[in-house]
C-alpha cells in the first residue's frame, strides 16, 4: 500500500509512449531517483525508489517485473531480492523496504506524487 503523502506534488516523467513495455525507467526527482514501471499486460503502474535497499545500488529501475500470488514486483537485478510495488516490502523473507509512489496517468502524461518535504 502506498503510504499517505502530506505535502504532495505530482512531478511530471514523461509521455505514456516514452515508457518500454513491461519495463521501467529511473527519474530524478531533487536528491532521489525513482524507479518507475510500466506493465502493460496489466495496464498498471508503479513507482519505488530506485536505490536497492540491500547495497544502495541504483539498479531497480532495471530489475526484472513479475508478481508473486499476484502481488506485483520488482526483482533486484544485482541480488534477486524481490519488492513488492504496492508496499514496498521484501517478498524474500528479509526486512528490506522500498519507498513506493503512486503514479497518475492523464492525458498521455505520466506523473509521480511525491512528498514535498523529501524533495531537495
């Protein structure tokens, strides 16, 4: 579950057709990088923080999508970790945690709502 965001702003990504199918992209966002999805076989998106919780490594935006029991996730490239988009939780039985954020799509534009007190 994305977690309640107090001072919102949505920040715009990119255009719908910028985005690989069944991939994802990393953004800049002040001093984070946010990994953002795009599963067309569900027609879902998603966003984490790029950084892999388990090293630091900015590696998520490149990790492999699927979903565990329908779960959607994102595994680690580097350390197979999985991450659940929608709490952030590891799905490998360790205590790892992502940020996640909800993305809107309007109009063809993709955007992400963050909280303004994280951005630099």
């Amino acid at each position: 579950m994305v977690s309640e965001i107090k001072n919102k702003e949505r920040v715009f990504i990119g255009s719908v057709s910028e985005f690989e199918k069944e991939g994802g992209v990393s953004a800049k966002i002040g001093d984070k990088q946010i990994a953002i999805f795009y599963f067309d076989s569900r027609n879902e998106w998603y966003a984490c923080d790029n950084a892999c919780p388990h090293t630091g490594d900015m590696v998520l935006s490149r990790g492999f999508l699927g979903d565990t029991n329908g779960e959607p996730k994102v595994v680690c490239p580097l350390h197979k970790r999985n991450y659940s988009l929608t709490s952030g939780e590891c799905l490998s039985g360790e205590h790892y945690k992502v940020n996640v954020y909800p993305v809107i799509v309007e109009n063809g534009s993709v955007y992400v709502e963050i909280d303004t007190s994280d951005k630099k």
